[in-house]
C-alpha cells in the first residue's frame, strides 16, 4: 500500500500554479497517494482539463464550524499546555505584522481540524507549497501530531514576506528551494543551518508537451512576440509596452501578445493607447496551458520582463520562460533571482537588465535581425530544459526525499 501525503497550497485550483498540479500528478504516478488540502477553495472561471479530476478530491477546509470547534476543544483538553503555549508563541511570532497575525488567528482553528482529519486519513508526510501560509498549517500540524512535512520555497513568500520563516523551516524535515539561488539567499538570511537542509528541486515541465514543431518558425508578415505571466507590478509588462513603441519606431513590423490577467490590466490597456499601440500590443487575458501551448507555437519570439519592486517582490524562475524555451523559441528575460540559471546570456538566450525597455528592444531587434544565432541559442535552451528542468527527473528527486523523511517506507511499486 502505497503512502499518503498531504499537499497544502494557499488555493486551489489556481490557474497561474500549473507547476504544483503538475507535480502532484507526477508524484502520484510514482506510487504515493496524494491528499490535497488547499486553504482556500476557490472557483475559477477558467480551469485547466487537468485540475478538473483533482476538484473533485479536495478536502474543503471550512472557515468555521462546530466540527471545528470540537476539535479545538479536544486539543484544549487532551493537550492543554501544548495547545495553549502554541498560541501564545503564534501570536508573539506574528505580532510584528497585523496581516499576518489577524490571519495567523483566523487559520489556527482551522488548522487543528486538519490535524485531527489527516491523521485519521493515514497522512504519512506533508508538504507545502509556499513557505507562508501553508508552511504555517504544516508546521502547526506538525506540533500537534509530529506529522513530518517539508516546504517549498518559491519567491515572495521568502522575499517579501518572513513573519515566522525561521521558524516553519527550522521544522521543516526538509526544504525544498526551486533555485541555487534562494538556496543561497536563505542561508543569507537564515544562516547556514538552512542551507544544509535545502535540496534544489526545479519546479519542471513535460518537454514533449511543446515540442509539436520540429522546425524554426517562419516570419508570416509581423515578427510575433509573446509574453505570459499575471498583470502584476512584478511581472514588468510596463517596461514591454514601452520596448514595443521603441521597435516600431524602430520600423519592426511586430504583434506582441501578453497573456494573462490581473489588477493592471486598466493601467496597461491605458498605456498601450498613450504609445499609439493598438493593434501592436494585445492583452490576451488568462488562458489554460493547453491555449499557452498553443500560442507558443505561433511565436517567433518570447519575452519575460520581470522586475524587482519596491517591496522585495520579485520572480523565482518563471515555469513560462522554460515552456518557451522547450517550444524552442528564443527568450528574452531580465536578470534577477533565479532567471540566470536558466537564461544564460550568449547561451541559451538573450538576459537584460530590469526596468530597461531600450535594452528589451534591443534584445528583440538582435533576435528579429539574426535568425541564425536566435536557433543557436534556442538549442542549447532546449537542451538546458531537458537536462536539468525537466518534470519528471526532478519529481524523482523529490520523492526520494518523500521517501527519506516521511514516517513509514516509501510506495513498493511506481512510475518512473
């Protein structure tokens, strides 16, 4: 029989977190049963066909309850001091943010219901997918029922927001970082303890999936462009639209197209008229990965340009840019976090400053005018993907780390 594990995320489904769908998929053809406990619920009006089975296998987590309430005052009772002294350390760890304690108090009843409910499913590790929120449930159930449960960290959840990180990762049987970079960037602010307990496990894709065309695509009137990421001040799609009117001032005969959607969706579509480019530059809004796919395969170029904001927010290593490169499209993208890992510059493709729309237009006009070099580099990025971003190598990786750390002996029997 294989072992269960518990898969807790923020939300679910969430259409821009195809690379957690993705890897709970793989890991169950490996021979592990996956329960999936996503804090919030949410509808969506797009889904991906792949989510559709797993909504029917959520375990809804309600915000409030009698069952709730029962279980809080069974702990009360069983394990008062325990109980009570987690409290007490949650809110001394959370009062330093009012965001974080206000929901830090609304989750901890919440997640003393889990408790009891996963270990009643015969739950054997956890893992968490985002070092805030679903790092604190895991570590709160840990506590409570020394369940052992690893994280992943990704991005602004250790960027921009580190109420308790120490905390939930000192913990933690395991971390699990989808970059050299934050692996180092912990240690940076952590210490080195982190870094010896944090395994690099890319968050990788299907190559295969985006590999329908075996040959360079044709120019067909306009040098198509494609960016995909959520209209958020991280992404940087201001400084895109701006690198658009410097190409057709620079008479580029183009068509960018932005997928995706999100809260500057307003301030864009007002920038793209103030720069005259109707007609140039389209918002797309979301779209599954199946429609990404797609799309992919009508660009002659791919572009991600991220930035650093005020606050510290800023990219992992986008999932996007490796589906370019694996639909053997050149990419451009700028040079922040983890990026240069995957984006080496000269390699396999074209890395830039951030916040510099000459030097993305740049970029764009030295793949638009050198066609040859641009399929240099797009092979050796697809040969980078399939090395070292590739889906299903690295979910060996992780559970084998599943294996290690988790309470009983891993599945006999799985995919490879």
């Amino acid at each position: 029989m294989s072992g269960k594990i518990a898969y807790i995320m923020s939300r679910f489904p969430h259409l821009p977190e195809t690379f957690i769908l993705r890897e709970m998929i793989a890991i169950e053809e490996l021979g592990w049963q996956i329960a999936l406990y996503p804090l919030i619920f949410q509808r969506q009006a797009i889904v991906h066909h792949e989510a559709q089975p797993w909504i029917q296998r959520v375990n809804k987590v309600p915000w409030l309850s009698w069952n709730i309430l029962f279980a809080n005052l069974r702990q009360a009772i069983r394990q008062s001091r325990l109980y009570f002294s987690l409290w007490r350390q949650v809110f001394k760890e959370n009062k330093s943010s009012i965001k974080f304690l206000a929901r830090a108090m609304v989750l901890f009843p919440r997640v003393v219901w889990m408790a009891e409910k996963l270990q009643a499913d015969g739950v054997i590790h956890i893992h968490a997918h985002y070092a805030t929120h679903p790092a604190f449930a895991a570590w709160l159930i840990n506590q409570l029922t020394d369940i052992p449960y690893s994280v992943t960290v990704h991005a602004h959840d250790i960027f921009v927001e580190k109420t308790m990180l120490g905390t939930k990762l000192c913990r933690a049987a395991f971390i699990v970082a989808i970059s050299e970079y934050n692996r180092e960037y912990l240690a940076r602010i952590l210490g080195d303890w982190v870094r010896e307990k944090t395994h690099v496990v890319r968050c990788g894709i299907d190559p295969t999936y985006y590999q329908s065309q075996g040959k360079p695509r044709e120019r067909t009137g306009h040098f198509e462009i494609i960016s995909v990421g959520s209209l958020h001040p991280y992404k940087g799609h201001v400084f895109l639209v701006k690198a658009c009117a410097l190409l057709r001032d620079s008479k580029i005969p183009f068509r960018c197209r932005i997928v995706g959607g999100g809260h500057l969706r307003k301030l864009l579509t007002g920038l793209i008229q103030e720069y005259d480019l109707e007609g140039m530059v389209e918002l797309m809004g979301p779209r599954t990965q199946g429609e990404v796919s797609r799309l992919l395969e009508t660009a002659n170029c791919y572009i991600q340009p991220s930035i650093v904001t005020s606050s510290g927010k800023m990219e992992g290593i986008p999932v996007a840019l490796m589906e370019a490169m694996a639909s053997k499209i050149p990419v451009v993208a700028t040079s922040i976090s983890g990026i240069p890992e995957l984006v080496k510059d000269g390699e396999t493709g074209w890395l830039v400053p951030p916040e510099n729309a000459y030097s993305l237009a740049n970029a764009l006009s030295s793949i638009y005018a050198d066609p040859a070099e641009a399929q240099r580099r797009v092979q050796n990025g697809l040969q980078l993907v399939i090395n070292e971003f590739e889906l299903y190598s690295n979910t060996r990786k992780l559970s084998s780390l599943f294996a290690q750390f988790s309470l009983f002996p891993p599945p006999e029997s799985g995919g490879d």
